[in-house]
C-alpha cells in the first residue's frame, strides 16, 4: 500500500466514523424504565396489557424496538424513591411513573432524564408541572382529575342513597399533600350538598378493618375514597368490609365497581395508560418533555353494581340506572 493511498485511507475512516457512530446510535433500542404502584404485573392487570398495547399499537415489539424495565414498589414509599434511584441509574432512555408518589420519587431522582407520569390527580399542585399546558423541566404526562370530580361522585351516591348525609372519606397520610388536597376538596364539594364528610385514615392494608369499625360506630350511611393508590388496590377487600357494615360504598375506578363498590365514577383509566405511549415515542422522536402539554381525561365512566345495591336493600331509581355506562347484575 503506497504512502498517499493510506493516508487517504485513514482520513476517510476519521471522517465517516462519526456517522457511522450516530447510525449505530440510531439503531439502539430504547429502554424504557416503568416504575408502577402495585406489587407485581398481575396486580397491574388490564392497566399494564392497556400500557403494552399502546406501543403495540404504535409498532414498537417488545424486547426487539423497545424494552420496558419495570419496578413494583408494592405501595411502600421507600421503594418508590429507591426504585426511581436505581431506574436513573441504569440509565434509561424514559422513566414513566404510575401515580403521584411514583411521579415525585422520579423526579426527586433526575432533573435530566425525561419522566412521563400517569394518573396524577393534580400535577400543578404536586409541583410536577409549571401548568398543564407548558410544564416546564423533564416531567409530562397524563391528569387523573379524579379530584375535581369529587361533587359528581358525592351527588350520585346521595341520589343512591335516600337520606344520606354523613360520608366517611378514607385517605391514606403517607400521601400528607394528596391527603390534605383530597379532604379539602371533598369538604367543598360536600357543603353544596348538604353533606358532612369525615375523613379516616388508613396508612396500609392492616388498618382497613378497624378503620371501618369506626365508621360504623359513628353512625355515617356511607363511604367515599380518595384517589390513594393503596385504595385501589385493595378494592376487594374495601368493597367486602363495606358490605358487611352495610355502607353504601363509592370509588373512583371501574375495577372498584366490578370488586363489589356500590358504584364507581371517573376516568377510563384504561385509555390513559394506552395513551401514555404515545408521550413516549413523541419524546423518543426528539420533542421536550416541558413543551408537551399534560393531558386531561376526555371519558369518564359511571358504573352501578346492581347485586351490591339488593345486598344492602338499596332501591337504584330508573334514572339514575339510565345514565350509567354499565350496570353489574
């Protein structure tokens, strides 16, 4: 090989290295880190199949153009901050976080990787976001707004229950922020109906039981949840200890009404998780979290569980049968 001809050999290499650098960067699978509530993906159900689906649906195959990496923190709140450490620490190319306290402990971890949350019930309030319509910083995602739908739920329980008037409102104090918002807010949305709402507190699974004991000693006609993950869940085990009081039960979600809930009304919880892949291929495409506006829900479904209404001798008026989605008989 002559002297010029491998000189110019070599320049050729340095100077198309870089691309050739750039495509295999190009062609590297993203991974994306996944930081759910519950303890594992059975307990994630129809929400992780909706989750999958909707990168399927975008024609991502998983473990080929995409990989999930997911964490169950199971509820408990050291592992929600010590999961979204070791998700950052992977280097993942997104982190999508389930719930606020999800949401929170990913952001507390990075300020650089872009964070895609999910049901939230108040991204503003919790400091995730600027505003709903410019965020700001590298978090985005999708709104629950079950909180600003508290006085439709309180007005729908009292039209099931004839003389309802005092509410029992479980929340979870873990949550001290979500907790305070969701008595306030439900506090409000109770006076223009003339209701009293009590709130009590369940930090875990071991405190449901008595804490229904105690609502049932103070003489309140029925029952009302905030939006704490914890309660959904153990939708079973709440819809089961609201029958044996015999409470008139409401819940935010569609899985809580088909678990035995008297009824639920909210968000389609289902069509948000779906959703959130299309924020995760937005941002694999080059957009900025803060630039992507947060997401509100657009359906919100109303369900009546007609076999837990004849358990309690409970009478559903035809009107209000009429306006549900869906009723369970």
């Amino acid at each position: 090989m002559n002297r010029r001809f491998f000189v110019v050999y070599v320049a050729g290499v340095l100077v198309t290295m870089p691309f050739a650098v750039r495509a295999q960067q190009a062609r590297r699978v993203p991974r994306i880190g996944v930081l759910w509530h519950a303890a594992n993906a059975e307990e994630e159900g129809e929400y992780l199949k909706s989750f999958l689906q909707g990168f399927s649906d975008l024609g991502y195959v998983e473990g080929q153009t995409i990989v999930f990496e997911n964490r169950f923190a199971n509820e408990r709140y050291d592992r929600f901050t010590n999961l979204a450490a070791e998700l950052v620490a992977l280097k993942v190319d997104i982190l999508v976080a389930v719930t606020r306290p999800a949401a929170v402990a990913a952001q507390a971890a990075t300020k650089t990787i872009p964070i895609v949350f999910i049901v939230v019930p108040d991204p503003v309030g919790s400091k995730l976001a600027e505003s709903l319509a410019k965020p700001g910083g590298n978090a985005t995602g999708l709104s629950s707004m079950v909180q600003d739908v508290f006085a439709k739920r309180l007005e729908l329980l009292k039209e099931a229950v004839p003389g309802l008037a005092r509410v029992a409102l479980l929340v979870n104090p873990n949550d001290a922020a979500t907790a305070r918002r969701t008595i306030e807010q439900a506090q409000a949305a109770a006076r223009s109906l003339n209701l009293s709402v009590l709130p009590f507190e369940a930090r875990g699974p071991e405190d449901l039981g008595p804490v229904f004991e105690r609502i049932a000693r103070q003489g309140i006609n029925g029952v009302f949840a905030g939006t704490d993950a914890m309660f959904f869940n153990e939708r079973k085990r709440i819809a089961d200890l609201a029958l044996e009081h015999r409470l008139p039960l409401s819940l935010p979600t569609r899985p809580s009404a088909l678990a035995g809930a008297l009824m639920s009304y909210g968000p389609d919880s289902r069509t948000q998780f779906h959703r959130a892949a299309y924020y995760v291929d937005t941002i694999l495409k080059g957009a900025k979290p803060g630039d992507l506006p947060v997401e509100q829900p657009t359906k919100i479904e109303f369900l009546i569980n007609l076999k837990t209404a004849n358990a309690l001798g409970l009478t559903i008026p035809q009107s209000l049968q009429l306006r549900a989605n869906e009723l369970i008989e």
